[in-house]
C-alpha cells in the first residue's frame, strides 16, 4: 500500500522561508511523477509543482513560479517543495499526490 507524509509546514512571516517534505513508501517511487497541491480555506485544492520521475519535467502553478521550488531524492524516497517569498495569499494545507494517492496534508499559514 502506497503511503505519502508530508512534514515541514508551520507558520511564517510573509517574506519568509519552509520547506515541505513528502516521503514515500510502498512502491518504487523512483519511476513515478510526484506533485504538490493546496487547499487554503473556502476554496478548491489547486496544483502547485509537479516532477517527473527522471527530474527533467517540472511545472508550476504561475502563482508561485520563480518562488517556489519542487526537487526529489529518489535515493531517500522524498520530494521537496522549497517555498521562498512567501506571501499571506499562500497560506493553505499542502499535500502531495502520486497518481491516485494523497498525503494527510501540513499546514502552512503564512501571516502579514
């Protein structure tokens, strides 16, 4: 069973820093597109990265291009979402996906 947990969320300061992690386990990570969403209050989950497995496929939502930054080590089974110039427009739960799998979310509320 294909389990995904993210960690690293926490309130900051607009302007400021975090960074997200999503470990995964269960099946062979390495050969799978990992992607990062959010969901912030009243409103629908949106995409926010994603990356292919070989790391050569990224996209991003226009709302964080250039301030955010998705990567992977395949070796430790995790993605990461590097999330610099945080803005309090930004504030939601993250999660992870990997096809149909989700993980539990972190919270990030960013204040002004």
């Amino acid at each position: 069973q294909v389990q995904l947990v993210e960690s690293g969320g926490g309130l900051v300061q607009a302007g400021g820093s975090l960074r997200l992690s999503c470990a995964a386990s269960g099946r062979t990570f390495s050969r799978s597109t990992m992607g990062w969403f959010r969901q912030a209050p009243g409103k629908e989950r949106e995409f926010v990265a994603s990356m292919g497995w070989t790391g050569s496929s990224t996209y991003y939502a226009d709302s964080v291009k250039g301030r955010f930054t998705i990567s992977r080590d395949n070796a430790k089974n995790t993605v990461y979402l590097q999330m610099n110039s945080l803005k309090p427009a930004d504030t939601a739960v993250y999660s992870c996906n990997s096809a149909a799998t989700w993980g539990q979310g972190t919270h990030v509320p960013v204040s002004s």
